[in-house]
C-alpha cells in the first residue's frame, strides 16, 4: 500500500474517531448538562432639561447595546458552573482612555474604526448543593432580593449590578435564609494596580436575608439584617447595620406590599463620627379586575429619613423613570394604572407627587449623594409631580418591545431654588430574551 494511501487511512480513522468522540459529548452535553441561554437588548434613550434649566443645552440621547449569553455546565448532579459574559457598548461611543492595543486610538471612535468597545464579565460563579436544604454559590452573581428596594440587580441598566461575594442558601418546605458575604473593595488586591491615595482598608458588605410563606394573603414575610464596614478611607466612610422586614401578598384581586428599613450606626454622610439612626418605608395596595383586560390601580405611599443611605437598589422601578432622585429624605404618594388589553399588549400609566422631607435640605439625585435644591429660598416641601407613560408588545414568548414617554413637572421648591424647565425621558427598547 503507497504511503500515500496508508497516510489517508489513517487520518479518515482519526476522523472518524474524533467525529464519534465529538457526537458522544454533544449528547452527554445535551443530556441536561450543558444549557444555554441570551439576552440581546437594545435601547434608545433621549434626555432632556434634567438639570432643571432650559437655558442649558442638556439634550442628550443614545443608543445602547447590551448582549449577554449565558454558560451553564452540570459536571455533576450537585455542582453547577456559570459563565455570563457581557457586551456593552452605546453605539459609536469613543474608545477608552486606558489603551492596550497598539491600532487602538485613545478617544476615537468604537464604530467604523479599529477599536472595539468593552467585553467583560457579568456573572461567573460556581454552585454547590450537597443536599436539597443547602446550596453554596461562590463567584461574581447578581442579587435580587425582595422588591429590590434594598439589594437589586438594576437590570434597566445598560451594564447592571453584580456582587463577587459568597452566599449560603438554606431552604425548607416553605422558607429559606440566604447568608451572604462581599468584597466591594480589596485594597490589598488592588495594590499592584493602583490604589486610590489614602486607601487603607477594605469594603465589605453581607448579612443575613430571611423569607418565610404562609398563605396567598401573605406569599412573603422576609427579614433581614445586612452589615456594610467601608474601611477604604480614614475615617470610615461607612460602618452601619440595616435591619428591614417586607410583607407581600395577594386575595381575590387584592395585592399589597410593605416595606419599613432602619439604620443604626456610623457613617460620613451625616458628618464625622455622627451616629447613622435613620429610615425608609414604602407601602402598596392595588385592585386587579381580572375579567376587564387585567385592568390594576395601585396606590403607593412612601418616605425615607434625611440621612438615609439607600444602599443597592434597583433604582429606576421606583421614583419616576426619570431618574432624577433617590431614597433620601424624600416622601410622596403614586397612582399606579395597568391593563392588558390583549395578551400581547400592556399598558402602564403613574403618576408620582413628590416631596422632601425635611425642610432643612433638598432632595438628592439618583445616587443618594448629589444635593438639588435646599438653599433655603423656599419654605416649600412640595417637589413636583411627574407621568410616566408606556406600552410594551409580545411579539414572541422570547421577543419583547416596550416605548415610554416620562416628564417631571417642577413645583415648589425645585421650581423656586433649581428651575422650571421640565425634564423629559424617552426610550424605545426591544429585547430578545431565551
């Protein structure tokens, strides 16, 4: 036999072989130990007045881009590995200032260019669950806890919320206690990068959270009790305990939901040394007409002390979809109003009237830190009231689209002290999601 010949033999059996091999594991990866999944979400935003002023051109608007596959592989029946990487970009951004690519141009664009935007890491976490009541997940995870108003994912967001943390799950017939464990900030890892002048410790932050289900009347009672120690900088920016309970439930086309936090400690929010006594609550109760088109009316009531520190929330589900304030010494009331009329289509429509608190100092932004307002111009509390309008359609059980129209109208003292331009947001977003 010519070795040509002999040479062809040999590497169709070493096909063969790799084929076969090749077959075996996509059906041993098929067979329930391999899943895939995506989300691939676009959106376009647009901006408007949101510092209150029309005599500033604040007129922004984007296009942004988020994909996430998603990785998940069962070696064994009790331990799971789950890889999530993450695509963000807002189309034709500018490249980075950090340059590692030799073609890449600091500042240029990331569209028609050489340069390509940002490619991370969302989650990657590895699970183990030894027995059906236990199950400890270590890695980079999101948290979604309760109605995220304390720990959220912040999913609106282009990029979203993620922890490297540890977390112990423990579950009964009809409760589970998660534990859970996060660095927010190494200083020591972080030494061979850079780290921030004056950095001197850690940012730590866990606790315990705790949910127990009892009747439809009430799905949910949880408690929790989280700890935040920030050491990054002397004195510590943060070292405080919040202790919250939340009720949720539901009866013949009732629905309710409470939330009360406090906070006891330190923190250089309320100055040096000062003690951290401060607070949040948040109440719902709504009515569903189940035969006219999923029609819902909810009122919402809810206030947060002077110093409160929000925390990690999933911010934009709440105080307007504008986005304009966060859950600092801020209380108002919400009519909430939801039909489907068909089961492709939904409609939403709230409407916020919002206040400070305390007449001392404004409301804050967003972030919880930002001041608007409070320079005593105006004994008013009254903020303003703000709509937001929107209208989703189901194309596909894994294709959605959904469009808002939302304005804040400034009164009182936002009128008075910061303007009365009227801030508007806009966006027309589609998501593909399996």
């Amino acid at each position: 036999m010519k070795t040509k010949t002999r040479l062809s033999l040999i590497l169709l059996t070493l096909f063969f072989s790799l084929g076969t091999s090749l077959a075996n594991a996509a059906f041993e990866l098929a067979d329930g130990k391999f899943k895939v999944g995506a989300q691939a979400r676009f959106r376009y935003e647009f901006f408007n007045n949101t510092d209150f002023a029309s005599t500033t051109n604040d007129t922004l608007d984007y296009v942004l881009t988020r994909v996430r596959p998603t990785f998940s592989y069962l070696p064994h029946e009790k331990v799971e590995v789950l890889l999530q990487p993450q695509f963000t970009a807002g189309w034709g951004e500018l490249f980075g200032t950090s340059v590692t690519s030799v073609n890449a141009v600091a500042g240029g664009s990331t569209s028609g260019a050489l340069n390509d935007p940002a490619f991370g890491v969302h989650q990657a976490y590895m699970l183990y669950k030894p027995a059906s009541w236990f199950a400890l997940t270590l890695g980079r995870q999101e948290w979604n806890y309760g109605d995220q108003l304390v720990i959220g994912g912040v999913d609106w967001h282009n990029v979203g919320r993620s922890f490297d943390a540890m977390k112990m799950h423990f579950s009964g017939s009809n409760y589970w206690i998660d534990a859970l464990y996060s660095y927010l900030s190494d200083a020591e890892s972080g030494a061979a990068r850079g780290v921030a002048t004056g950095s001197t410790g850690d940012h730590h932050f866990g606790g315990l959270y705790a949910s127990i289900d009892l009747a439809d009347w009430l799905k949910a009672w949880d408690l929790y009790a989280l700890y935040r120690l920030d050491s990054t900088a002397r004195p510590r920016a943060h070292n405080y305990l919040t202790f919250g309970t939340r009720f949720k439930g539901q009866s013949k086309g009732w629905d309710y939901r409470l939330e009360a936090t406090g906070q006891f400690g330190k923190s250089t929010i309320t100055g040096v040394n000062a003690n951290q006594k401060d607070w949040q609550a948040d109440l719902e109760v709504g009515y569903t007409w189940t035969d006219f088109y999923q029609f819902r009316i909810g009122l919402e009531a809810f206030a947060a002390s002077k110093n409160y520190i929000q925390m990690f929330p999933t911010a934009h589900k709440w105080i307007g979809f504008v986005d304009l304030f966060g859950r600092r010494n801020i209380m108002g009331g919400v009519a909430h109003f939801s039909m489907k009329p068909s089961e492709k289509w939904g409609l939403s429509l709230d409407a916020h009237t919002i206040f400070r608190n305390s007449g001392a100092t404004g409301l804050f932004r967003l972030n919880g830190v930002t001041l608007i307002g409070g320079t005593g111009a105006s004994s008013s509390k009254l903020a303003g009231e703000e709509l937001d309008f929107s209208v989703s359609y189901a194309a596909l059980d894994i294709l959605s689209f959904k469009a808002g129209v939302n304005a804040f109208i400034p009164m009182g003292f936002i009128k008075t002290e910061v303007g009365s331009a009227v801030p508007l947001f806009g966006y027309l977003q589609s998501n593909l999601s399996f």
